[in-house]
C-alpha cells in the first residue's frame, strides 16, 4: 500500500469513529429525548412544563461542560497537574457515561431524571468538543481536513437512527421506559464501533499537558472582537434551533393531531442533518466560512417559517428537513473558523463556542416553559417559534457584519 493510500485509508477511520462519537453523543445522549418525549406524554409520567425543564436540564449540563472544555488549561493549572488524559480518553469516558445515563432514564426515578438528562449533557459535550479537536486535527495531519464534515453527519445519523426506532414502538404501544432502554443499546453499539480507533492512540495523542494546550501549529493572531462576533453569533444558533429541535413531535401533533406520517418529521430533521453535514465536505476550503455560517442561518429560518406559513405534510417534511440540513455543517464551520481563529490552540476556543451555543440551548427550553405558564400550547409554540427566527436572523447579520469588518484578504495581504 502507497503511503498516499495509507493515508486516506487512516482518515477514513478517523472520519468514521468521529461520526460514531457524534452519533452516540449528540444523536442519543441529547436528542433521543425529544423521540421519547411523546411517549413519556402518553404514559403521563410529565407534562410539557415538566419537559420543558428536563431539556433545559439536558442544555445546561451540555453549556458547563462546554464551560469545562473551555476552561480546561486553567483548570489542570489549579490542580496543579503536569500531566491531564488524551483527548481520546476523554471521548471514552463521555461515550460510556452516555450510555450509562440513557439507560438509567428508563428506571421510575422521576426526581432523578433531570440529573440524568443533566449529566447527558455533560457528556455530550465533552464527546463533541474533543472529538471535533481530535478529529479535525488528524485529518489536518492526513492532508484531509474537507473530510472534516463527514463526522457532523454523526449527529444526524443518530437522530434518524432514534427517530425510525420510535416509530415501530408507538405502534406497537410499548412503554416509554422501554424506548430508553432502546437507546441506550444503539448507544452502546455506536460506543463499540468506535472504541477501537480511540483505544489505538498512543498515550501521547493530543494531550494537555501542564495545564497548556499543546499547539500543534503557529496561533495566528486575531483580536478580541471578532472572537466575541463569533461566539455571540453561534450562540444564536444554539437558541435559534432549540425549540423546533426539542418539541418537534409535539408541535406536529399540536398541528396534525390525526395525520399517520407524525413520527416522520423528527427522522425528516435527522435526515437534514446527515444530508448537510455530507455536502459541506463538497465546498472548497478557499470559501470563508463566515458566509457559509450566515447562509446557513438563512436556510433554518426559511425551515422555521415553512412549518409556520404551511402546517400540513409536506410544509412541516420540508421544513424539518430545512431546519436539520445546515444544523451541524454550521458546527463543522465554526469549528473550522475558530481553527483559522486561533490555530493549534483552538481547543479551548471550541469550547467556547460550544458554550455559547449550549447557553443558547438552555434558553430556548426556558423560554417555552414560560410561555406555556401564560397561554395556551398552541399559542405558546407559535410566539417562542417566533422569536426563534428572529434570533437565527440576527446571526445572519452577525456573520455578515463580521464578514464585512474582518476581510481575510486583506488581512492576509497586511
């Protein structure tokens, strides 16, 4: 085998087990709530108030962690610690504390289940930012980085994976606790498919050490507002898809309530998602990923306002598919711009932006609960729909504005 050979057959190995790790993160630790919602709301174990706060305890556990990674030099530091795991055992640990935590939502602790769902979080977040900063550094390393996309299409995968099994258990009448058991096996069957390529990195892979990033590449330099443009921005993201992403099901049976095709909708978002995040591995590395991130934005608002303008079949199938197709591609770009951002040194920014977007998360949640204490369902779902769009036009702009004020040309000719 050529080296040239060996080399794309690597990259394809860390291209996949990054999918698996965002599969099982993402796709069951954090959105197989919203599949399962619908049941737990037939068996009466909650009601939309108390969902409310189960998603937000879910987001909130996703922003601390993000918080964590973010923090993380600064906290081996205080430890006092010259040596911290590899990236690759931390992804470990987060996928097996994803599958545990999934599986204890099916015991009848309602009191424990918003620790759970925040524990979930916790360790999704941990899979995703580590996972995107291994990942997109060995492919960098490989001469593959485009390839980088491909492993966004993870949480998509997970969703429609989630969203088809839910399906044949509604029909069949089964009891929401065993759909969580259900989850936690397919968690449990992407962890295995990705442990071998984790467990193979040598014990000095992508390491902290000393409390400091290891920089595998010069950190360019770039100032502090054009950094907050970025985290603020994605931030909107977070918020702007949140509700659609959480209450889909039951925003489509508040809608279609007698319509065959309601446990589609969800797998339609998955489908997006996996979709999306595909093509981007089409677009050029020359196109600034400002531009892409703001296109995106527009691409969800028009999938929010489909579901809006036209709640029938095909209005609320294309919708979700819309609002699902630049969904996690935006989080590939952002992750490849906090790389342009700070170079080898970007881990901590990633973390960053993932909090921002978590904060965005929790909010969301929080902001139905209190319109729900106020109105009625439909009503509610319809004013925090709303100002979802809004908040993913402003992005837009954001994106724009730093598009605009920050031209990387001209930077680069200086």
């Amino acid at each position: 085998m050529s080296p040239a050979q060996a080399a794309q057959r690597q990259a394809l190995r860390v291209a996949l087990t990054g999918l698996a790790c965002l599969a099982v993160a993402m796709g069951m630790g954090r959105f197989a709530f919203t599949p399962v919602l619908p049941m737990m709301l037939h068996d009466g174990l909650l009601d939309l108030r108390q969902a409310s706060a189960l998603a937000s305890s879910n987001y909130l556990g996703y922003l601390l962690g993000a918080l964590a990674c973010a923090l993380q030099p600064w906290l081996w530091r205080r430890l006092g610690c010259a040596w911290a795991p590899s990236y690759a055992s931390l992804i470990r640990a987060g996928l097996l504390g994803t599958v545990v935590l999934t599986l204890a939502m099916a015991l009848p602790w309602p009191a424990a289940w918003v620790w759970l769902r925040w524990g979930a979080g916790l360790a999704s977040a941990l899979v995703f930012v580590f996972t995107s900063g291994w990942c997109l550094s060995q492919l960098s390393r490989l001469d593959r980085s485009p390839w980088g996309a491909a492993i966004y299409a993870g949480p998509g995968a997970g969703i429609m994976v989630s969203g088809l099994a839910v399906s044949p258990m509604v029909a069949l009448g089964w009891p929401s606790p065993w759909a969580w058991q259900v989850m936690a096996a397919l968690a449990l069957l992407g962890t295995a498919l990705a442990w071998p390529m984790l467990a193979a990195q040598p014990a000095q892979a992508e390491r902290i050490a000393g409390g400091q990033e290891r920089p595998t590449e010069p950190a360019p330099v770039h100032g502090a507002t054009e950094q907050a443009l970025t985290a603020i921005g994605y931030g909107l993201a977070g918020f702007g898809y949140i509700i659609s992403a959480t209450f889909l099901p039951v925003i489509a049976r508040q809608v279609l309530p007698e319509s065959i095709w309601l446990d589609l909708f969800w797998p339609a978002f998955g489908a997006g998602v996996f979709a999306g995040a595909l093509l981007s591995t089409r677009l050029g590395q020359q196109r600034d990923r400002r531009a892409l991130l703001a296109g995106g934005f527009l691409i969800q608002t028009l999938g929010l306002s489909l579901g809006q303008i036209s709640p029938s079949v095909a209005g609320l199938l294309m919708g979700s598919f819309l609002l699902g197709l630049p969904f996690t591609a935006m989080s590939f770009f952002a992750m490849q711009e906090a790389r342009r951002l700070r170079g080898g040194t970007a881990a901590s920014f990633m973390g960053l932006l993932t909090a921002t977007y978590g904060l965005g998360q929790v909010l969301g949640p929080l902001l139905v609960a209190e319109l729900l204490r106020h109105t009625d369902a439909a009503r509610g779902f319809e004013l925090a729909l709303g100002t979802a769009g809004l908040a993913l036009l402003g992005g837009a702009l954001l994106f724009g504005l730093a598009l605009k004020s920050y031209p990387i040309a001209r930077r680069q000719a200086n």
